[in-house]
C-alpha cells in the first residue's frame, strides 16, 4: 500500500482529482502501480480500478539505449524493421552472441564489452565508456586487476528494544536503492553514486565515478562524467534508509557508502547516460 492516510490532504486532492496522469509509466515497477490501484479504491470506496478515476499514463513505450552503432533498434522501435512470421525480428549476427552454455555465452559477453580488460583496466575512459545493461557486477569485479578491498556496513532497526531482528538477518537484507552489506572494490573500477550528496559539485544519485583509493571510512574516487568530469573527490559512509514505500514491518538503518559497483546498470540508471562506444 502507498503510505497515504485517508484523512490526510493527499487523500483529499486524489478524491477531487478527475484526471491523474502519470509520466514515465513504462519505467514504473509493477507494483508500484498496484499499490497505487489499491489506495485509490480505498480512498475513494469504489472498487473500479483506480477508484474510478481516469489514469492516463503516459512514456516512451519503445525506448531504447542512448546511442546504438546502427539504427537497427529505431527501426525495430518504429515498426519498419522487416518481421518474420508477423510476431518475430531476427537480431543482426553483430549485435548478438551465439549461446552455447550459460557459463561461456556470459563470459563471451564480458569478453566483448570489456575487451583486453587486463590491459586497459587503469585506462577511465575505457572503462567509462562501456556498460552491460544488466543488476550483476559480481563476475567482473573478479577479473579486475589489483588488489580487493571489501566495505562492510553497519545495519541495525530503529526502536527495536528486543532485538528481535538479528544483526546477521539484517545484513542478508538486498534492498534496491541501497548499497549491499558486502561491497567489494578495487583501484581503477567504475561505481554509481546512489544519492545526491553535493549536486553543485557533480555528486548527484547517478553519477559515475573511478575508484582510485581507499581509506578504513573514506573512498577517493574521480568523477568520470558531465561537467565535473576529472575532478577528484572523497565519498564518506552515511547512514541510509530504505524508501518509505519499502514496506518492512521494521525500519532498517543501513551505514554505508551510498554507491555500487557499475560495471553494469540498470535500464533506469541508463537513462540520460550516453556511452560513447
């Protein structure tokens, strides 16, 4: 459920709302919008979906990565790339990589992305200028070079006076938006600031950035995008807390730094990034 109460002056403008329209849906979770579906018809008291009420949701239905190296996916986004059968389009052999077993097909990814890594790993614009549209960063973190250096962080409840959440349950807990409990770095990896933390000066939730030390409470890292792009900085651990709409029956503080590793991303995280490769 949205965190809405009925008597509350967000209930009230929903109810005299006559048309909500909501931007960006095709990026929305599902359930977000379930949820959304059940406060209206819970505010309002009528079961229709909505509560009634007219929902236009609109967004680019058919969007795809910043840059591409020919414009096969506009014409697939378009309707004018040729089908087969009606239903189905055949993807260019140079865009695809043939499977063989799930272990060698990803490694054959990795290795066509991020190609002679050993050579160019200390290179930023290397790195920076590639990505794999994908939540895992655990296998390629592994074939970094240098040496591993892992953040633990600091999880405990508020106002939770038995302690009837174990510190080892909390630290199970993979939350999206936060940092995980075990965060492994090293010299030279590309990582994604997850909050705004000084927006004037380049630190912004998004923000990629280059590891280049690391101390026992501080990471020196180098912004490696925009208009700050070089500029060196030092990310301390701050405390964070799931979004409200994380609907835990406890409310988990998380002690970390507010970044993760970013050799791949996220289809939200790609938007407005362009990679130029």
């Amino acid at each position: 459920m949205c965190n809405i109460k009925k008597q509350s002056g967000t209930a009230q403008l929903l109810q005299a709302a006559k048309i909500i329209i909501w931007d960006e849906a095709s990026i929305t979770k599902r359930q977000a919008v379930e949820a959304f579906d059940r406060i209206m018809q819970d505010i309002t008291g009528v079961r229709p979906p909505f509560g009634g009420k007219i929902v236009i949701m609109r967004g680019n239905f058919r969007q795809v990565l910043p840059v591409t190296r020919h414009d096969f996916l506009l014409r697939v986004g378009t309707g004018d790339e040729e089908s087969l059968d009606g239903n189905l389009i055949r993807i260019p052999d140079d865009m695809a990589i043939p499977y063989t077993n799930k272990n060698d097909s990803k490694d054959a990814m990795i290795d066509a992305i991020f190609f002679s890594l050993q050579t160019n790993g200390t290179d930023s614009s290397y790195i920076i200028s590639r990505a794999i549209l994908t939540t895992k960063n655990e296998h390629l973190i592994e074939r970094f070079c240098g040496e591993e250096k892992v953040y633990y962080s600091f999880d405990e409840t508020e106002d939770d006076k038995n302690s009837l959440y174990p510190v080892e349950f909390l630290n199970s807990l993979n939350v999206g938006g936060l940092p995980p409990h075990y965060l492994r770095l090293k010299i030279g990896c590309p990582i994604m600031l997850l909050r705004n933390i000084d927006p004037s000066n380049g630190l912004c939730n998004g923000t990629r950035l280059i590891c280049r030390g690391f101390q026992r409470n501080i990471i020196d890292a180098e912004i490696a995008v925009g208009q700050h792009a070089g500029k060196r900085v030092f990310l301390p651990r701050i405390p964070l807390c799931p979004s409200e709409y994380d609907m835990f029956s406890f409310k988990l503080k998380k002690k970390q730094f507010s970044i993760r590793l970013c050799f791949a991303v996220t289809i939200n995280k790609a938007q407005g990034q362009t990679i130029r490769w």
